[in-house]
C-alpha cells in the first residue's frame, strides 16, 4: 500500500471514528449521487452568418466585454489545453470567476473547456459551443454545459435559472453581433 492510499484510508478512519459510520455513509452517499448524475443546460439559436464569423466572434475573447452580457470576460487564448480565466454574470447577479481548461478548438465548429471547484467531483462543468452549418450562410449555435458532483447535484434550482437566462442572453447578442458583421460587409 503506498504512503497516498495509507493516509485515505487512516484518515476514513478516523472520520469513522469521530461522525459514526452513519454520517461517513451520507456524505459518500450525495458525493457519489453528485458524481453519477448529470445536469444539463442546453440552448439554441439559428445565426443568419457564416460560421468562420460567429467562430470569429466567439475566439475573439477580447471584444467580450462589448457584447457578450453573460460571458462579461475571457483572459487566454482560444487553443486546446490553454488554461482560461473566465468571469460570467448572470443576469441581476454577482460576477463568478472560473478557471478552465480548453478540450476542444475545432475552428468554426466547436469550442469546449471543462471546468472544476477544487477537485473532481465537487462541482465540475464542461461547456461547449458548437456551430452546426445549415448553409453557407446560416449555421445553428448551441451552448450547453453539463454540470457533475455533489455540489451541482444540491444547488441546481439555484444554478440553473440564472444560467439558462445568461446562456439565451449571450445566444441573442452573438446571433445581433454576427448578422450585424454580416450585413455591414454587404454594404
């Protein structure tokens, strides 16, 4: 047994010892409910642009702050394995910093990152933006995140609303910015 899996099982046993084997097994119990369940925001807009622009808008992460009113900021640069720094802002609500990591940059198609509170398994996040072309001219943006872990699990009726609102408000801006970018290269 090595010296990590020593210290788990000598430190299980004292938890034992101090809350009773009764609370030891509750808190596994909404650790482990948190890890197998999966909650998920999922929308969805139909943008009249290319999908080189929206992309364009999307990995511009210094324009945010002019138009995205959820995503209020993006410090890093859109490459896979790239640390982020991300500050979003539900609607009437504080501002929350994250910390993820980019998993996938597929140019003009999608965007994903995965982000953690302090651990797996805590309170996990992967969102991702995907650009399905319809046309040459007409693609269908989808932003969704899926949320895993104990905390997800307990504070979702919190997260959630806040979040879905955020998430069509920043759909609603990228659609107006992208179309805009359009029809000012017509003119």
């Amino acid at each position: 047994m090595d010296v990590f899996s020593s210290l788990h099982l000598t430190m299980g046993v004292r938890m034992i010892k101090k809350f009773g084997i009764f609370s030891v097994l509750v808190v596994m119990s909404v650790y482990l409910l948190g890890l197998l369940s999966v909650k998920e925001i999922y929308t969805e807009i139909v943008i009249e642009a290319p999908a080189s622009v929206v992309w364009n808008h999307l990995v511009d992460f210094k324009s945010y702050p002019s138009w995205n009113p959820f995503v209020r900021r993006i410090d890093g640069i859109a490459t896979e394995g790239e640390s982020l720094k991300i500050v979003v802002q539900p609607l009437n609500e504080n501002p929350m910093i994250f910390e993820p990591v980019l998993l996938t940059v597929d140019k003009d198609a999608e965007m994903k990152w995965l982000g953690r509170l302090l651990m797996p398994g805590i309170f996990d996040g992967e969102h991702s933006f995907e650009l399905m072309r319809l046309s040459a001219t007409r693609v269908k943006f989808v932003q969704k995140e899926s949320f895993r872990g104990f905390l997800a699990f307990l504070l979702w009726d919190t997260v959630e609303p806040g979040t879905k609102k955020g998430f069509r408000a920043m759909n609603r801006s990228l659609k107006h910015i992208s179309e805009s970018s359009v029809s000012n290269r017509d003119v």
